[in-house]
C-alpha cells in the first residue's frame, strides 16, 4: 500500500524531535481525527537553518512530515512558503488517495510555524497574505472493512 | 525474519487434515450435488455427512444446518429473511451496537425498506444489559439479533439468558457466532438460540463458505434465489471442497476445544499482562473474564494504530488496529466508540488475536517488540512530551 520510500521515511523518519529556542512553531491537525503535526523551525537571514517535527498520527502523516523536513531544510523562507502538498506527495513516490490529506497536513504545519515566526518577529511574507491560521483540517475519505 | 502470526480473528490458515480432505474434491468427486449419476451422488453423500457434522457439533439435527457463501450472508440471510417472513407479527428488531459490519448494514437496509431497528448501548466491557435488553420489547417486536463473541474486543454475551428473554416474549433469536465457532462449547438448545452464524475461515477452514443454524418452524424467506439446493433455501451448485473442509475444521475444532481454550487462555492471559506491566500509559479493552480465548486487545495512549501495525510488520508481527486510518474511515471503529473510549485513545488500538499454532515465545517476542515500536512511536509524538513534562 505504501512506496518504498514512505516505509524509508516512516522507519527511519529524519529530522525528529524539538528545537529549544524555536524560532517558530506550527501545529496542525485534530486529536479526533488521529493525527497532529507539530514543525519547528530556526532562522537566519531568512533562511530555515533547522527544522524539526513531532508527529501523532499514520506512517503515512509521519513519513510526509519527515519528508517535508528534508525538502524545506535550507530554504529561504519565501520559497518555503511556495512548497505544496503535492510536492510532498511526489519526493514520496506517492500516496494513498485516502491519505493525501497527511501531505496537506505537512503543508499546514509548515505554514503555521513560518506564520508563528513572522508574528513574533513583526514580519510580512509575500507567501502568507491572506493567510488564515485558524485549522481547516482536511478529511479521509470512508470506506470500511471488518473482520 | 521470523513472522509472526496474530490477526486469527481477523482469518485462519487452513489446516494441513482440513486440506487434504477437500483436495478430492477439486479433481475426483467434483461431480455436481444435484446430478443423478455417480458422480453427483458422491458429492451429494459427502455433502449430507458434512452438514451432520456440523450440525452435531452444535447439538442440531442435520437438517436445520444450511451452507452460505459466508458469514456475512448467514447474517444477512437472518435477519432479511425473518424479517420479511414475519411481517404479520410486527416490524422491530432489537440488536445492538457493537455488531459485525454484516449486520449492522443489513439493519440499515432493513430501516430504509420500513422495519424499525433498536440499537442497545453496551457497557465499558461491551456487554448488554439484560433489563435494557428485555425493556425495549415491545409488541411489534419479532427478533432479537445479538452476537455471541465480538470480533474485536473479544466481549461474550450471555446467549442463554439472552435466549430465555427471547423466548419468554415469544421472540425469534438469532446470533452471530462467528468467532464463537470453535472458541467456546456451542448448544442450540442450551442457549434456546433459534438462528445462527457460522463462517468457516474462522476456524481453519476455507474462505468462502459458511453456515446458518435455522432450528425447525422458523418462518424465514430466502436470500438466494434459483435452483432447489439447500432444500429449497438457498440456491446455487454448493461448494463442496469449501464444505468438505468446514466440516473437517468442525469436526477438528470440536475435538480439540477444550485443549485449544486452556492454550489460548493462557497465551492471551500472558500477552496482555506482559504489555500492561511492561507499557505505561496502556489499557485493555473488553471483558476481563467472558471474551473470546485468544483476544487482546489494548489501547496505547499518544500514538496511533496503524503507525503500529506498520512498526509491528517490520518486526514481522501480523495484528490489526481499530484506529480510524487502519479502516480508512474518519472515526475510530464502532465498537470501541460504543466502550466509550475517547477518539484519541481509541486510535491508539490494537488487537492481538492468538490461534493454534502460536507459542509462548511468540507472545515474549510479542511483549518485547511492543515495548520498543511503541517507545519508538511515543518520543515522535507530540502528544507525549506534553504528558511527560520533559518540554
Ligand atoms: C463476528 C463476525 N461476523 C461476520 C463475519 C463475516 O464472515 P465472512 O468473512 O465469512 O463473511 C466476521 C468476519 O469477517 C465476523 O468476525
């Protein structure tokens, strides 16, 4: 059902844990619903020097956090604004139809930290105009099977 | 790797005697029940001796035994056809919410097409309860559909009593004894049960075939509609290497239950104290006592189902989970739900269920590796630092 690669990521995720002193943090999702993202970021001169995450959820929520890790480490933070969840889905071989939302996810978290960074900092991002913080979490799809 | 098999609830390998008793009936004796000439006759003896031995090994003349494709369809069979057969005595059905998805939906089909359906609440164990039970009936009331073992929490219901309420009311009684089968000593008439299903692959028979007890004078409609098979009650050339080896895994079933019981007891009484002493933040689900012999079920709080069936798989153990990503669904199984166990505690669900050929070292390797992927797991998630205080 997964990619190689999202079973790499999943059993070998990189990037976890937590940055003291974070420059900013993001976090996104619903208990409920079975998974929340949490992204840490550090800054400098505009460009993300670390990022870190904590996920609770799927392997796929944490094989897409682990890799949005990756993709983002080393951006400025305008170009990591432009990063989408489809991107996510792509340096993971794909997904899932049922668990595209872990991408979308991964996307939110990262917005919501850089968000967070530019709130305590009194900054403005091209790339977070009209941005609106408050969750809009993506849902599964249903189909259901028992034994 | 070793792997390890823990998912028997979920299906059973076939075993080697059940096999070798079906595999005749691909190739020699492949005739056709219904035909006249020696071939027919062969597969229609062997079709009658293995309906008798099924049906003895619940206490019912053979003739109240009728093979379906499954459980699913002895379900469906049940309560469609009781339902529809009865309409002169009323239009309500009492079952409850932790039932099989086999029937589950057929009550809400049921519900669509105009009959009324009571869904009884269970308590944290996932039992009913006997007076909420008996206070729902009322006088459009024409069965109680209830099941035995549930297939995830493992919860046994008081079929008997159930069956004496049933009776007492004039109520027709059907249960759903799919992961009863061979797990717990069965009686039609000790449990005064009026329908029941069966599924073979349960029991280390075959997928794909399946029984319905109907015991004599029960007014039931067909499902399966055609030629004159099953008595003219369920249509369709029966499967007879899928019978054969039902019969074959009954009957094996039936010998060795008590042995198995004592095995399976223990392993699961061992599986899950060695998680809940060896995991914090752990908790199991379902009857301590009255469940199933060889289910455990357990909830790990922080992290999610389906991340620790993947971690499980990489160490080569096979479970299920009833977590809202391992069903693809938005919530967390029904039944677990029904417990009244919290969606965040019930994402974090596994189910462990032990068979026949599992080892006590299975079960310590079992133990060992959860206490790894679940450590694992945790120091991912940002649920945990928050309990834990470390940030
Ligand atoms: C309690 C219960 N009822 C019904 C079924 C369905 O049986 P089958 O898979 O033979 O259709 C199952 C298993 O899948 C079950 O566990």
């Amino acid at each position: 059902m997964y990619t190689d690669i999202v079973m790499d990521h999943f059993m070998n995720p990189r990037n976890v844990g937590e940055i003291e002193n974070a420059d900013g943090i993001g976090e996104v999702g619903n208990i409920k619903c079975g998974d929340i993202m949490r992204i840490y970021i550090k800054v400098e001169n505009d460009v993300i020097e670390d990022i870190k995450f904590k996920t609770f959820g799927c392997g796929s929520a944490i094989a897409a956090s682990s890799v949005a890790t990756e993709i983002i480490m080393g951006m400025t933070v305008e170009d990591a604004l432009k990063v989408t969840n489809k991107q996510v889905i792509d340096a993971l071989g794909g997904l899932p139809p049922v668990k595209i939302h872990c991408s979308v996810l991964a996307e939110q978290a990262l917005k919501a930290a850089i968000y967070d960074y530019a709130t305590k900092n009194n900054l403005e991002f091209e790339g977070l105009k009209g941005y609106n913080p408050v969750e809009d979490h993506d849902h599964h799809d249903v189909v259901d099977i028992e034994f | 790797m070793k792997r390890i098999y823990m998912d028997y609830s979920a299906t059973t390998p076939v075993k080697q005697e059940v096999l070798d008793a079906m595999l005749p009936y691909f190739t020699e004796h492949f005739g056709n029940a219904s035909s006249i000439h020696g071939y027919g006759q062969d597969a229609k003896k062997a079709l009658e001796a293995s309906r008798a031995t099924i049906a003895g090994t619940i206490g019912a003349p053979a003739d109240t035994f009728y093979f379906t494709g499954g459980g699913s369809e002895a379900d469906n069979w049940a309560l469609k056809g009781v339902m529809k057969a009865n309409k002169n005595k009323g239009n309500h059905l009492i079952t409850c919410k932790i039932e099989h998805h086999g029937i589950l939906h057929t009550c809400e089909t049921l519900e669509k097409e105009g009959f009324e359906v009571t869904y009884l609440d269970v308590d944290s164990e996932g039992m009913i309860s006997l007076e909420t039970l008996e206070a729902a009936i009322k006088p459009s009331t024409v069965m109680i559909s209830i099941m035995f073992v549930n297939n995830e929490i493992g919860t046994m219901q008081p079929i008997a009593e159930i069956g004496k309420i049933a009776r007492k009311h004039g109520l027709i009684f059907h249960t759903d004894a799919v992961q009863a089968l061979g797990n717990v000593r069965i009686n039609v008439d000790e449990l005064n049960v009026d329908l029941m299903s069966f599924s073979a692959h349960k029991i280390y028979g075959p997928k794909g075939i399946g029984g319905l007890y109907i015991r004599k004078g029960i007014k039931i409609q067909n499902l399966i509609e055609g030629g004159a098979q099953e008595r003219k009650r369920r249509a369709g050339t029966e499967n007879l290497p899928g019978v054969v080896g039902f019969a074959k895994a009954a009957e094996i079933a039936n010998e060795n239950l008590d042995a198995h019981i004592e095995k399976l007891t223990y392993l699961r009484d061992r599986l899950v104290k060695g998680i809940l002493e060896s995991v914090e933040y752990s908790k199991s689900n379902g009857h301590p006592t009255l469940r199933h012999p060889g289910n455990v079920n357990v909830c790990f709080e922080f992290i999610e189902g389906e991340a620790l069936l993947l971690s499980l798989n990489a160490k080569g153990i096979a479970g299920s989970s009833g977590s809202a990503c391992t069903s693809g669904s938005l919530d967390p199984s029904h039944v677990l739900m029904s417990i009244g166990l919290p969606h965040e505690i019930a994402h974090g669900s596994l189910r462990l269920s032990l068979g026949d050929f599992n080892t006590e070292e299975e079960v310590d390797y079992a133990v060992e590796s959860l206490v790894e992927v679940v450590h694992k797991l945790r120091m991912m998630s940002p649920l945990y630092d928050k309990v834990k205080g470390g940030k």
